[in-house]
C-alpha cells in the first residue's frame, strides 16, 4: 500500500471519528430541558402562545444545522476530492455551466426559504390575531421610567380601577421587587393588552411570555395572550428611553382568580378607580396637532 493511500485512509478516519462525535455531542445536549426549549428564557405552558413560539425557534434552528451541516460537509469533501495531487500540474479542467446543478442550488433555497416563510407566518398570525371578547383588558401606559396599569371594566372586571407605578432605583445592591410596578393576570383568562406611551417610543417585553412590542406615541399596539401558568415573571423596557432606561421594571403575577378580583378590591378601597388615561400624555408633538 502506497503512503499516499495510507495518508488519505488516515484522514478519512479521522474525519469519520470528529463526525461521530459532534453528532454524538449533538444528540446528548438535546437530552437537556435548556436545548429542547431553544435556550430561550421559559417553557412551554406558560402562555397559550410559548410552545408554538418555541417549537417554531428549536424546528427553525434544526432545519439551519442541517443545512449548515451538509453544506460544510459538501465543501470538505470538495477540498479533499479535489485537492491538487503530488505531481499534479496545470490547472484542473474547467467546467462553465452544469444546468441540472444550476437548477437544483436555485430550487432548493427557494424551496426552503418558502418553507420557513410559511411556518412563521402561520405561528405569527395567530399571535398577532385580538380576540373578539377578552376576559381582560388592560391599557398599559409606559412612561419615562415606571408604567401604570389600566384595567378596564368588562368580563372580569367590573369596575375600573388602575394602578400607577413609579420608577426602580438601582443602586448596585439587590432590587426591591415589591416595589415594582406589578400587573396581574388571572390565569386561564383570555387577556389583551391595549400598549399605550406617555412620551417617547417604549417597548413592552415579558422575557416568560417570549412576546415583545413597540409602544409608540399616539399609536396603539396589541398584546393578545392567555397566562397558564401560576408565578410572577419579570418585565421590562426594551428600548432605549432615555437616562433611566435601565430602571424601568415591572413584574407580571399570573394569580387565581380569587387572588385577582381581591387585588382589584384593594385597588378600588383604594380609591384608584378609573383611569390614568390619554389626560397625563406628555409628548409635546402631538399635544401641537391637537
């Protein structure tokens, strides 16, 4: 046997054991709870939404390794089958078009990208989609740096109330959550949130319920979801906002029912009835077009 061929029988092992081993590696992590959600930042059940968003996330990222696999996998072997041989000289034989190939790396993508484009559009259509009669309506009102709460009077609310919430103050130590600005939601509830700003242009993120929107001045954005899991899960702004931008925290508790209309007792013992509406918007511009 000649020491080329031992050479390239050494290489082929080689390469044969490092596939083994990434694949083995691959399937062993997918056998932990973090892989099988994506490494995102919850699980599946804690909204009506989370397990499709999830599914579509891990699906989406199997189908891009995949491709990344054979893609790198095809560009090894091309560098290896076709290396320049000792002795070999010139150039290799040059080859302009080869139309079955031209069609396939044509097809294929645009076969996949038709694919990907179907399956998110589906899952987002159903999380943008308002429901027609909410358990729940509450107008959120981010401002520079707190929130205030609105909820609404309607199915399971029956007069009301609101609770405004004032800005954390980081200090280097550990937050007092307590004092956060905090929304409840009964659980099991259909709930939309009605996304208002009193100033500049916020961003309403629950990390938990993987849904994030822009809330923009004089515009009013969506959030329709129901929670199915008991807990409290932090919230906070996701866009630049200004100074403060980093103390504007809340938390959201997903309670019982009896837990919820009790909360809205306090608030109406209170005195926090009504609204904080439009009335306490601060944005010069559109105060100029009214």
């Amino acid at each position: 046997m000649s020491s080329q061929h031992r050479t390239g029988s050494r290489r082929a092992k080689v390469l044969a054991v490092s596939a083994v081993g990434v694949a083995s590696a691959l399937v062993l992590s997918a056998c932990t709870p973090e892989m099988k959600n994506g490494w995102l930042p919850t699980e599946p059940g804690v909204t009506n939404h989370t397990g499709s968003i999830i599914t579509l996330w891990v699906n989406s990222w199997i189908a891009a390794l995949a491709v990344g696999v054979l893609t790198w996998g095809l560009i090894i072997w091309c560098i290896i089958a076709y290396r320049r041989r000792k002795g070999t000289t010139g150039y290799p034989k040059q080859i302009s078009y080869n139309l079955p190939l031209e069609i396939f790396y044509l097809t294929i993508p645009l076969f996949m990208v038709l694919v990907f484009f179907y399956f998110t559009d589906q899952d987002q259509q159903k999380l943008d989609a308002r429901v027609d009669n909410p358990g729940v309506t509450i107008d959120v009102r981010g401002k520079q740096w707190a929130w205030d709460f609105n909820y609404l009077s309607g199915n399971e609310v029956k007069e009301a109330v609101y609770e405004g919430g004032v800005q954390a103050h980081l200090n280097g130590d550990s937050i007092d959550k307590d004092k956060l600005p905090t929304l409840y939601l009964p659980v099991g509830k259909s709930v939309e949130l009605q996304l208002n700003s009193r100033d500049v242009i916020h961003s309403f993120w629950v990390p938990a319920f993987l849904q994030k929107r822009d809330m923009i001045p004089g515009k009013t954005n969506y959030i329709n979801f129901t929670p199915e899991k008991l807990g409290t899960f932090d919230g906070k702004c996701a866009e630049l906002c200004g100074e403060y931008h980093s103390e504007m925290l809340f938390r959201v508790k997903v309670v019982t029912e009896e837990e919820f209309q009790a909360h809205l007792k306090q608030l109406k013992e209170a005195g926090y009835t009504g609204s904080l509406g439009s009335e306490y918007d601060r944005n010069p511009n559109l105060n100029e077009k009214k």
